[in-house]
C-alpha cells in the first residue's frame, strides 16, 4: 500500500509523523498494535480508510483482576430466569424500577464496586419479572442497557455485547433501541471495528431521523447522538467528510431544538453525578473539536452563553 503511493518508508514517516522504527516494525510483523490515533495518521497519508489497516483490537481486554471480579454480574446476565418459587419475595415492578433508578445513581457517581454488587441480583429478579409481567420488559432493557456500558467501561467487551444484543432485541420503541446502540457503538469503536460502528450509527441515524418541525426534544436526542456517534467512526476511519456531515445533521437537530435539553435517564447512559445532563448545541460544537482543523474551520461558533464566554 504504501509503495502504491510511491512512499518509501521515510517518506511516510515524514509526511505522517510517525517513526520510520515503528512503521518498519509494523511492516515486518514486529508489532502488530499501534495506537489507534497513530493508525490513523497512517491512513490519512495513504488515503486509505484506518480501518483497512487495523488488524487487532483497539483496546486490550480486561485484566483477570477485573474479569474475577465482575464474574457474578456476567453469570447473572447469562443465567436462565429463576423461577417465582426460587426467591424469597416476588419481584414487582414499582420495587425494581426503584431499584433502577438507585442503580442509575450510583452509576451518575461512578460508585462501580457498589454498582458491581447489586447487579446480579438486580439481573436475575428483573428478568423474572420480564417473563410474568409486561411492565418488567421496559425495565429489563434499561438494566442491561446500564449492564452493557459498564462491561463495555471495564473492557469486557463479549458480554457487553451480549447485554446490549439482548437490550436491543427487547426494545420497546425506536428511541430505547436507539440508546442501545449508541452504546454498542462506543463498544464496535473501543474494540477497533470502525466499519462496523460507522454502519451500525449511519444505518440507526437514517432510520430515526425525524421530521424536524414536528420531532420531539428526545427524538431529536436520539437521533443527534447517532449522528455523533457515526462521526467519530468517520473520523477515526479517515472520512472527515462524512464525519463532517454527520456533524452538520446533528447540530441542525441541535438548533431545531432551541435549548439545552435535561435528557431522560438512560435515553443515552450519558448522565451527570446528579443523574441529569443536558443535550443541543453545545454537545454537538465541543464534538465537532475531534475533527481535523481544515474541516471545523468553516463552522459557526456555538451560541451557547458559556461558549460564548469561553470564546469557542
């Protein structure tokens, strides 16, 4: 590839910034992992796509240290649903939607060890009540959706990708599917598989994508997070222009939103530690600053006041 484009070895490493050592190691099959930013300068060089060159995951997975503790919570997730005669008290969906939003908390405040600990019981009396009860369907999928992004967090990249299948399996509506696979998104992309994440967003953002004077404010939520989750798998990919684009969409739905929205807990897993975080046009903006500079160059700064008082 790179003699394709008549580069010598120092040629690429001058016009990429890479060493000339790590590009010859790389060739040679003496590394066979680089950082994901440096695999990228590599392709934006060559003028292929990063994902054309990355031939191992991303990101390690997690130590045995973590795995052994996170061992409970990952029997739970795949164990058949007990049944009512198993348990000491019957689940009920006002007692495990409490139970949900306690979980949320401590997850707003990074609490995983406490997180990690109610989890399998949490697992086990939600998807009991899933198969008796309605009510437990809704509740189950924001449980594994909340599952799914702690295992992906801690690098257990095969079970949060079982959870999230499940999660969007069950999904009630386009919106709670559209939460989950933000979240697999983020996986697909700390795993490496940059195609399939842009695929994934780019295929979600096309379904989802409301009509924008009569979309609602978590419509318009959903839709605008698909849209920066395909434009960091772009620009990660080296395709600024449809990173740009992508980007371009989402703050169109910023500014047909016209404020700062408090989303809904769980519609993205992105929350605050007072379980609450905002959506429009400043997200879309501090985003957009992953793309290279001769594509940002040409935005409109955001209206926001605090930007404003920043100077971004």
């Amino acid at each position: 590839m790179r003699k394709r484009r008549g580069l010598t070895q120092s040629g690429l490493a001058r016009e990429s910034g890479v060493s000339v050592s790590l590009i010859r190691k790389l060739e040679q099959g003496e590394r066979r992992d680089a950082r994901l930013e440096t695999v990228r300068r590599l392709a934006a060089t060559l003028r292929v796509p990063t994902s054309s060159l990355v031939v191992e995951p991303a990101e390690e997975g997690a130590t045995t240290a973590v795995l052994d503790a996170w061992e409970p919570v990952r029997k739970a997730l795949t164990a058949p649903a007990a049944d009512m005669t198993d348990l000491d008290e019957p689940p009920t969906a006002q007692g495990l939607s409490a139970a949900l939003d306690a979980a949320v908390l401590l997850f707003s405040g990074d609490r995983f060890a406490e997180l990690r600990a109610v989890l399998p019981a949490l697992l086990r009396d939600t998807a009991v009540l899933a198969r008796l009860d309605p009510e437990g369907h809704p509740l189950l999928v924001r449980l594994l959706q909340l599952t799914g992004w702690l295992l992906t967090q801690t690098r257990q990249f095969e079970a949060a990708e079982w959870a999230l299948g499940i999660a969007l399996d069950g999904s009630a509506d386009r919106l709670q599917g559209a939460s989950t696979v933000s979240t697999t998104c983020w996986l697909l992309l700390r795993q490496g598989r940059l195609g399939e994440a842009r695929e994934l967003a780019a295929r979600w953002a096309d379904e989802t994508e409301p009509r924008l004077s009569r979309a609602t404010p978590d419509e318009l939520v959903a839709w605008g997070w698909l849209l920066l989750r395909l434009s960091a798998a772009a620009v990660r990919d080296n395709r600024p222009e449809e990173a740009e684009d992508a980007l371009r969409l989402a703050h169109a739905a910023a500014v047909a939103m016209g404020r700062e929205f408090a989303q809904r807990p769980l519609l993205t897993l992105r929350v605050s530690r007072d379980g609450g975080r905002t959506w429009g046009e400043r997200t879309v903006v501090h985003s957009r600053d992953r793309l290279p500079p001769l594509h940002t160059s040409v935005w409109p700064p955001c209206a926001c006041p605090r930007c404003r008082a920043r100077g971004d």
